[in-house]
C-alpha cells in the first residue's frame, strides 16, 4: 500500500511542476511588464514638473501613461491597466471584482506591517467568458512626487485644484499621504 502511494505521489507531483513552472514564468514576465511602467512614468512627470509645475503634469499621467502602457502592450503582449479604490478617472482606474479584491487584500496587508512596494500577486483565473488567464498586480504606494497632486487636499496648489478640477470633475484621489497604497498596475495576458 505504502508503494501505490508513493507511486500516486509521484505522478501528481510530477503532473503538477510543469503547471507549477508555467505559472512562475507567467508571473516573471508579468511582473517585467507590469513594472516597466511605472519608472517611465515618474521620468516623464518629473520632467514635466520641472517645466511648468505639478499642474502641468497633469496631462502626464491622464494622456501620456496610457500611450506609454499601449507601448508595453504592443513589445509584450501583457494588458496593463492602473486602478484604485479610489478613482481620478472612473472609467479607466475602476477595478473590476478580481482587482477589486486583491487592491483591498493589499490594503489589509500594508495595515498588519507589510512594505506597500513590496506587494504583489498573481495567479490563474477564469473569466467571465469561461476563458483562461494570468492576472498579475503591484500595489503602487504613493510616492513624495504623487503627493502634489494626490495628496491632502489643503496641500494642493490653487493650480492644481482647477487643473483636477477641469480634467476631473468627480475626482476622489486626493487624501493620501507617502507610502500608503494609490492603487495598482494590473498585467494580464489570456491563456
């Protein structure tokens, strides 16, 4: 009896590391992806800043970050999108229920000790189309530099309020404070 266990060990094991290795190349290519973005990004506003201050910027993060994910799509293959839990712009940062849950999941981990740059998860998932796919996500804590225009909003420059306030009238990113989780970027590639 000890044999057939063994035995029946052995072939599930075995079954199980090829998923197991295909899994951990998904989550290395998406975390490549996913992560590219972001760097591009605080490049492209701090210049902007330095030319027409934090309200210039904001056309940065609303125009040019998502040419700058079309870009990563196209070298890629991996969908990028930015979401919170509280968002600028409703219709391209509103987490559908899967990112929903993992930005919460972040919150709760961030509040027990958890380093917020640290965060991530990925995993297989059905769709609702009942195909496959591998959904990555990296929390994005908020940086001094994001502060100028997401933070509290007596810290807010005149500028920026209008410039937020024409581009975003119905606006609830504002409030937060360095190093709290903004939301996050969210890779996913069907299989």
């Amino acid at each position: 009896m000890t044999i057939v266990r063994l035995v029946v060990a052995a072939t599930i094991a075995g079954a199980a590391l090829p998923a197991l290795a295909e899994e951990l190349a998904l989550m290395t290519e998406a975390r490549a992806a996913a992560t590219s973005l972001p760097p591009r990004l605080v490049t492209a506003l701090n210049e902007e800043i330095a030319r027409s201050g934090p309200e210039g910027a904001v056309p940065v993060c609303r125009d040019m970050a998502p040419k700058m994910a079309k870009e990563i799509v196209a070298s890629t293959g991996w969908q990028l999108k930015r979401v919170t839990l509280k968002a600028r712009n409703p219709q391209r940062a509103t987490p559908d229920a899967w990112e929903r849950k993992t930005l919460e999941e972040f919150d709760r981990r961030a509040a027990t000790g958890e380093n917020p740059a640290k965060l991530e998860k990925g995993e297989l998932v059905e769709q609702a189309d009942g195909t496959r796919a591998f959904r990555y996500a990296k929390a994005l804590p908020t940086q001094p530099l994001c502060l100028n225009c997401h933070g509290a909003e007596d810290k807010l420059t005149p500028a920026v309020k209008a410039r937020l306030a024409e581009h975003y009238p119905q606006d609830r990113a504002t409030g937060y404070s360095e190093g709290q989780i903004r939301g996050a970027i969210v890779a996913t590639k069907p299989l």
